[in-house]
C-alpha cells in the first residue's frame, strides 16, 4: 500500500482527461496512471464536482468536528477554584449525613 501525494495540478489533470471521454472510463484511467485502486480518483473526483479545485486542495490539521459539542468555559481563578471546590465540599458531607441519618444540619 502506498501513500503517493498528487500535486493538485496532476489531479485536475487526471479528472480533466476523464471528462473529456477520451481515454475511457475510471477502470482505464487508473490503469493509466498506474493507481492500485479506483477509490483515490473517485474520491478526488467526488470532491472536485463539489467544491471545484479546492476541494483537491489538501486539507491537513485537526478536524473540524473536534470542535462540536459544549463550548469550554473560560478557567477559574485560584480563588474561585476554592470556593468552588469548598461548597463542593459542604454539599457532599451535608448529602452524606442525611443518607447516614444524622439531622443535625
């Protein structure tokens, strides 16, 4: 298996030749250029019918579905950590007293 980079440039190239009709079908053109698999062109020409050239552009980094779900909010401060994490605190001993029984506070 290997992992060749195209230049953008090969690639609208190869998918020009496909659609003038010229030189047959996706079988013939992978053939061609020597391609293990019919699935880099069909991809590269999924992306170029939708987005045009920059859809062949390559699109390195993160996802950009990483980024979903809740917004993080910005951190606490030291302060507020402690005050935070002290009512926290008060909260979880009051919880276990009453499961315990004891109705002192």
């Amino acid at each position: 298996m290997s992992n060749r980079k195209y230049t953008v440039e090969f690639k609208v190239n190869v998918i020009k030749m496909y659609l003038s009709g010229n030189y047959g079908g996706i079988n013939k053109i992978c053939e061609k250029f020597g391609f293990p698999s019919t699935a880099p062109f069909r991809n590269w020409l999924k992306k170029y019918m939708v987005s045009g050239v920059t859809g062949l552009e390559n699109m390195t980094g993160r996802a950009s579905h990483l980024n979903k779900g809740r917004p993080r909010i910005n951190p606490l401060s030291q302060d507020e950590e402690v005050i935070k994490l002290k009512a926290e605190n008060a909260y979880l001993k009051k919880l276990l007293s009453l499961e315990r029984g004891d109705a002192k506070n």
